[in-house]
C-alpha cells in the first residue's frame, strides 16, 4: 500500500490548529513561572525577560517553529508506526527532548539558568509536547476520515 504524498495544505491547517495549545502553554510556563524565577536569580541585572513587541515576535516565530517540526515529526512517526497511541508517546518524547530538554540543560550548563528550574519547566514542556502530538494525532485522524468518505 502506498502512502498519500504529504499535503502542504493539511499540514499548515494542522499546525497552525496545534499551535493555539503550544501558544498558549509557553505563555503560561514563561509568565507563571519561567519570568518570575530568572528574574530572581538574576536580579542584580536590569533588563531581564522584559516584554516587548519585538520580543512577543520572536516568541510566536519560535513557537510556530516548535509546533511546525512537532506536527512534522509526528507525520513521520505517523506514517512508519500508525496513528495511535505508541505514535502519540513516541513523537512526543522525541519532540520534547530535542526541543527542550537540549534547551534547558544548555542553558543550565553555561549559567543562564539554575538547575532547580528545570524540576519544573522540564515536565510542563513535557506536557505541552505530549499535548500538541495528541492534537495533532487527532486532527490527522478526522482529515483522513474526511478523505474517505
């Protein structure tokens, strides 16, 4: 059996669906605890995790970039494994450690931030990634639903 080409479309609608959860998890990490604790442990700095339109930019680039390469992987794993739930834990993991995992523990390691902030930060995105996988998991399953019928 031959698998469908990727569709650009789908993709994008897919993503785009996805990144509403992703959005909306980095907002509440970084405001609730991510903000509060750098700047604590940097406070004898001024300027640090201030907000800005030029930031909130960069932010929803580098949270659109997340999710695009999350769906992306996902479609991968999709099309070697199925969809299903091994697929779903699988992409997600994978996501989630080489997205963040890879960041904190480098940011850790050269001093940006404590090793203790990972304790929290680390399973949040851990949910977050999981999330996003299990959204798209689910938007896959209903577009080829409709490309069925």
């Amino acid at each position: 059996m031959t698998q469908p080409p990727f569709n650009r479309k789908q993709f994008i609608r897919i993503m785009l669906l996805t990144s509403i959860w992703v959005h909306a998890s980095e907002v509440f990490r970084y405001f609730v605890l991510v903000m509060p604790r750098t700047r604590q442990f940097f406070e004898h700095r001024m300027g640090i995790a201030e907000m800005n339109w030029g930031i909130f930019t960069i932010w929803g680039v580098w949270d659109t970039l997340l999710t695009a390469l999350m769906v992306f992987l996902f479609w991968l794993h999709m099309h070697v494994f199925g969809n299903n739930f091994r697929t779903v834990m699988l992409s997600g993991t994978l996501s989630w450690l080489f997205f963040f995992v890879l960041f904190w523990v480098g940011s850790a390691n050269m001093g940006t931030t404590y090793w203790g902030m990972l304790l929290t930060t680390l399973p949040l995105s851990f949910v977050e990634t999981l999330g996003a996988t299990f959204i798209a998991s689910k938007l896959y399953a209903n577009s080829f639903k409709n490309l069925i019928v």
